[in-house]
C-alpha cells in the first residue's frame, strides 16, 4: 500500500475517492467480509478501521495493529489516534502513550492535548500537568489543563492561572475581541473548577458574569443548574436569557421528570409569534408528536408555515408530522395551500417534499409520475429523490437504472449496487480519484485547505 497522509486526510475528510464509512457498513451488513479486508489493505481508511475493529473483537490484537500500521507510517494522525485508543483499551497503555508521544515531539497540533490526557488517565497527572501549564492561554489546551488539574491536585493553581487571564473592567464583544485565552472562556473553566469543588453559587456567579452564554448551542449555566436541581432559578434564567438554549435545558429537565405539561408551557412562547424564533416552534412540536399530540404538532407547525410560507425546513418537518399522524392527505392540501399563496409554482428543492405524501396516499407509481412532470423533474437532483422512493418500496433494481442516467449520484448508486450484489461495480464509481481543491492559504496556522 503507498499511500500519503495528505492524501489519506483529504480523501477521507471530503469523502472523495474512498469507500466512505456509511458504505463500509453497508458492506459488512451484506456479508461482503472479504472485501473490506481487501481494501483495508489498498489504502481504505475507513475499511481498515472497521476490519480493525472486528479482529479486536476476535481478540486478535497483533493482526488488528498490523491492519492500521501502514496507516501509522505515514504519521497521519487519525491513524495514530486510532492505534492509541486501542491499545489503551487492550491496557498496553505505555504503547499508546508512546506512539502519541512520538507525534507530539513531531510538532503535531493536535498531539499534546491527547498525549497529556492519556498520561492524566493512566496516572501521571502531575506530568500532563506540567506539560500544559505553559499552554493556559490556548483555550483548546487550557481546558485540558482544568481537567487533568483534578487529578494533580492543582486546582487552586490553575484556578489562580485562569483568574490572572481576566482583565479588570473588561468584556468581549465577540469571541474574536482577545488574543489567546478570552474573558468568557476563562469565565467558564474557572466554574468549572469552582463547581467540582463544591462550591456551587461561586460558579453560579462566575457564569452570570459573562458576555457570551452559549457555546454550540450548550449553556454552562443552564446545565449547571438542570445538574444540581436548582430547577427554579434555571426557570428564571430561561425566562431572561435570550438565545432559547436555556429555555429549551429548563424543557428537557421537565420532560425527563415526567413533568410533560410543564414541558409542553415552558416550550411556548407565551404571548410572541412563531416567526422570529422557528427552532422552538420546532422543538415544541416534537416535543409534543413524542408524547402522542400529532394534531398539536401539526397546528404549531401550520401557524410556523403560514408565518414563514417557502421555509423549506419548516415544510420538511410538517410533512414528516402529516406522515406520522397518518394525514398524507391532509398534508397534500396545506403544502398546496401555502403553494397557491407563492404563486402557484414550486421550484424542486419544495416540491420534492411532497413526494412521500403521494407515495402514501396514492402509491410510489403516482408520486413518480407527479416528480417527472415537474420541469426539474429529469435533473440529477430530482433522479435521487424518485430512487429513494423507489428503493423503499424495494425496487432497487429501479432506482439503480435512473441513478445510472447521472454521474452525479455516484455515491448513492454505489450503495444500492451493494444491495444487488455488484460491489465490484460499486467500488469502481466509489474510488475514481476526483481533482483535489487548490491550496489556497499556506500560511503557518492552517495545514488543510479551506472548507
């Protein structure tokens, strides 16, 4: 096998000339063993983790680690991450540290976060605790940092090493206004061991002192207090903070205690139109399809669609309501309703929505026809849509044929040749090596390209 780490990354970044993962499996589901071992072997990343992974599960170590070996080789570092979570699983914990630590001399970006948390795992806390002590002003590194400090017994030292990294007086405005380690995220680590400590309104306090109050849609404070019960100083948080996460904590918290109706009044947006904020109207009607209210469901999402006429997630979602509640009919004549009031016409990326609707209430054949009199209705997008209303109803051959029609649908067709049987053919649309995107910043940050 010859083969580079960039290639390796880019290929399996982009899912570009490979069997991507979701295939893998797809493969192994059919019984088609034999192949993903082959292509383990031919610089098929995601083969050979998976081939990987069986053999550990025969408990053939030694035949597992050779598979990635010529992975590891090339120093690419989700193959060496892989290699190191194994071993440490098998408790050849001096193996994976050695391997990561290989890399993290190497100068790799990633490897002094895993090296030092594997070595806080397996008890040399004080050493990871060294090692990134000169890093607290990397956000990424510092709150590794805060975590492996538990174990060293270091809290207050890095409790004393966050609070130095918070200005007098001074708030971000952005998560981009500070160099290094930002006021917030300081904030927030500093809770965090303040929390673990025990001393809870101390981090309760900290967090309310921050700019920005959520991170990936996550909110330190809510889940704080959703974590220690404080279910009503979280409802007066919900109620003042304006982003919806902790709102929509404060509803999960009422719903995994069974307090459903409570659930169902702190999802409402009491008094405030569904328009500026569709997410809750969304998450109010799941919340109440879950807990068998599909007509309830169904009207949140009619008020949203009238409000936001042409949101094609919003129709999505209603859609799949009528599906589920057994009214494709229905269905049909609102999504007709709400196209009437745009014009009449619908451009491919809303009318393929009602597809499975007609396919429920008059048969695949019906709603095939009513896609192929659309004018969009022989583009490669539209083939994709009329394929997977064939394939459900187990018409695989079918779709394979309309697939073929578009180059386009490569990866879609591969995956129904599978299901046929024809993985030789499968594999030779999977990995024609496509251009690869230009280098366009070579600058001392980025090693990739831009996404």
């Amino acid at each position: 096998m010859a083969v580079e780490a960039s290639d390796l990354d880019y290929r399996t970044r982009t899912r570009s000339g490979c069997i991507p993962p979701e295939l893998v499996s797809r493969l192994l589901e059919r019984g088609e063993v034999d192949v993903v071992e082959l292509q383990a072997g031919r610089g098929e990343w995601f083969c050979a983790l998976a081939w990987a992974g069986l053999l550990d599960e025969q408990r053939r170590q030694a035949d597992a680690l050779e598979v990635l070996s010529p992975y590891v080789e090339t120093g690419w570092w989700t193959a060496v991450v892989a290699t190191a979570e194994l071993l440490e699983s098998w408790g050849r914990v001096g193996e994976a540290i050695e391997i990561t630590r290989v890399r993290m001399e190497a100068g790799h970006p990633m490897a002094l976060e895993s090296y030092t948390r594997l070595l806080a795992r397996h008890g040399r806390a004080d050493e990871a605790f060294a090692l990134l002590r000169p890093h607290i002003d990397e956000p990424t590194l510092a709150r590794a940092l805060v975590d492996v400090a538990e174990g060293a017994g270091r809290d207050e030292e890095t409790a004393a090493l966050l609070a130095a990294r918070i200005p007098d007086g001074h708030r971000c405005e952005s998560p981009w206004c500070c160099r290094g380690l930002d006021p917030d995220t300081a904030f927030g680590l500093l809770a965090t061991i303040r929390e673990r400590q025990g001393r809870i309104d101390e981090a309760i306090d900290l967090l309310r002192t921050r700019t920005t109050t959520s991170v990936n849609g996550r909110d330190q404070l809510a889940d704080l207090l959703a974590r220690h019960h404080r279910t009503e100083d979280l409802r007066a948080y919900a109620a003042a903070e304006g982003l919806g996460h902790a709102r929509w904590r404060l509803v999960e918290v009422l719903e995994q205690r069974g307090d459903i109706e409570g659930a169902i009044a702190a999802c409402r947006q009491a008094g405030r139109p569904m328009a500026p904020d569709p997410k809750s109207a969304v998450q109010l009607a799941q919340l109440l399809a879950r807990h068998g209210r599909g007509n309830e469901a169904i009207d949140v999402m009619c008020a949203l669609a009238d409000a936001r006429n042409g949101d094609d997630w919003t129709l999505h979602t209603l859609s799949d309501l009528y599906l589920d509640d057994g009214r494709p009919g229905d269905g049909l004549a609102y999504l007709d309703t709400l196209a009437a009031t745009r014009g009449g016409e619908e451009d491919w990326d809303l009318y393929w929505i009602r597809l499975p609707l007609i396919a429920a209430l008059d048969g695949v054949d019906a709603a095939i026809a009513q896609a192929r009199s659309h004018p969009e209705g022989t583009t490669w997008y539209a083939s994709s849509h009329i394929a997977d209303l064939l394939a459900g109803a187990g018409r695989i051959e079918e779709a394979v044929m309309v697939l073929e029609e578009h180059p386009q649908n490569s990866r879609d067709l591969a995956g129904y040749l599978i299901d046929l049987g024809r993985v030789q053919e499968a594999l030779a649309l999977l990995q024609r090596r496509r251009l690869r995107t230009p280098e366009l910043w070579n600058g001392p940050r980025y090693d990739d390209p831009p996404f």
